[in-house]
C-alpha cells in the first residue's frame, strides 16, 4: 500500500514544488526585463519582431505600468 501512496505524493509534491519555482524564476525575469532594454530586444527578435527606440520606449512603459497596478495596495492607507 505504502509502496504506491509515496510515490504518488512525492510526485505531486515535485509538480507543485516546481510550478512556484518556475513562477517565481519567470517574475524575477520580467523585473529584470524591464530596466535591461536589451533583453526586451533579445525577446522581441526570438518571437520574429524587430523594434525601433519608440517601440521599445512604449514597451517598457507598459511593463512598469503593469507591475505598478499589480502591487497590493496598503490596507492601513486611506483614500481620499
């Protein structure tokens, strides 16, 4: 019996275990992107774009934008 559940459980620890791990090595990336325009090139010409200076300018200001609405707001904070 025991010979069956442990793996299981093991294997299902390793899924989960490695999701948070890959999230957490994917967001750390994407911060890293946006104050590096040149991985933000390296990206865009490994999906097929070239981007000129305005192009690359607007995409790192959507990123920072992203980033800056998906922070929790404080809850002690009031707003007026």
């Amino acid at each position: 019996m025991w010979q069956i559940i442990i793996p299981i459980l093991t294997l299902i620890a390793g899924l989960v275990g490695g999701f948070f791990i890959g999230v957490f090595y994917l967001r750390k990336q994407l911060e890293s992107m946006q104050n590096n325009p040149e991985m933000i090139q390296k990206m865009a010409k490994q999906m097929g774009y070239n981007m000129n200076k305005q192009q690359m300018n607007k995409v790192q200001t959507m990123m920072k934008n992203q980033n800056l609405t998906n922070k929790k707001p404080n809850k002690n904070a009031r707003s007026k």
